[in-house]
C-alpha cells in the first residue's frame, strides 16, 4: 500500500471565508498555492497547527488577508494551516 502524497489543509484567502482543501505534499504545491516563496510560522505555541505563508507578502505587497493578535502582525496574501 503506497502512502498518499496528500495534506488536508484549511485554505485562507484574502476577502474569503475559510475552506478546507486538499494539496500535494511538495515545497513546489505549497509554493503555488501561498504564490512564492513560503515561511511557516507556529502563532500558537500550544496547538500542532503551522501556519504557511507566502514570506515575501508584506514586501510584494499582496493584499492583506487576516490579523494575528497572538503574533501582533498581519498575514498578507493567500495563507494555510496545516498539523506539524
């Protein structure tokens, strides 16, 4: 039985409500789905949840997507979270 090369995720896009998805496992499927470059972050320390995101987006800019208070910053562009 092969595994599957899959992740669920819940996709954030700016001016959107949230949604699940699924994605290909791959830096290159991560990287087209945040549109470059990507970081991943742990805004909450407690939880088994990443938070990856394009690590350019401020600079670009993309368009601000959601506020994080427990970070005290702004994910800008097309973001997902995922379990570590």
């Amino acid at each position: 039985m092969s595994k599957s090369n899959k992740m669920r995720v819940v996709l954030v896009e700016p001016g959107r409500y949230t949604r699940k998805a699924t994605i290909e496992n791959t830096l290159e499927a991560e990287q087209a789905v945040v549109g470059g470059m990507i970081d991943v972050i742990r805004p909450w320390p407690k939880e088994n949840v990443c938070l990856v995101l394009n690590d350019e987006g401020k600079v670009i800019p993309l368009q601000p997507n959601r506020g994080l208070s427990e970070i005290d910053d702004v994910v800008y562009g097309t973001f997902f979270l995922c379990g570590e």
